[in-house]
C-alpha cells in the first residue's frame, strides 16, 4: 500500500495551487513510458484519496489497480538543487 508523507501532500497542494487547477480537482498517479508521472483528474470511486493535512481537499488519487503493484512504498518529498520534488522509496 503506498503511503504518502504530510510533506509530500502539502508539496501536492503547492503545485496543485501554482497550476491554477480548480479546488476539486487533483492529482493522479499514473504509470507512463518514464515510469510513474502525475496528472490533472478528479477521484473516482475505485480510487484511494489522500487530502491535504488539515483540510479535506483532496491532493493526490490513484487507481486501486496502480496501487496493488506499487506494494508498500512511500510518496515522499527530497530536496535537490533544483528544489523540492516527490520521490518514492522502498
């Protein structure tokens, strides 16, 4: 099951915010030639939300089918010259 970090959800909200994406509208993990990206989209109901902490907005969804081949990971956030950015670790 993939956990994602209150640091990871609330870097989520920042570029939720500077996209300028409506409040009901979030982002989706999903698989791609690179690997795994991020998407625009609203939840559906076979999908795990995760919201921002201190609020019910939600900031990132993703597939239960996505989310049964990730096993146990972790969505966090590194720092990196370039700034912040997600990461996922084991």
């Amino acid at each position: 099951m993939l956990t994602v970090t209150d640091e990871a959800k609330t870097h989520l909200k920042t570029l939720i915010d500077q996209s300028g994406l409506d409040d009901n509208v979030a982002l989706r993990l999903v698989a791609n030639e690179q690997g795994l990206g991020l998407q625009p989209d609203t939840a559906k109901d076979t999908d795990t939300a995760y919201t921002e902490p201190g609020s019910e907005n939600t900031v990132l969804v993703v597939d239960e089918t996505l989310a049964g081949k990730l096993g146990a990971v972790t969505l966090g956030v590194e720092q990196t010259a370039e700034g912040a950015r997600l990461a996922i670790t084991q």
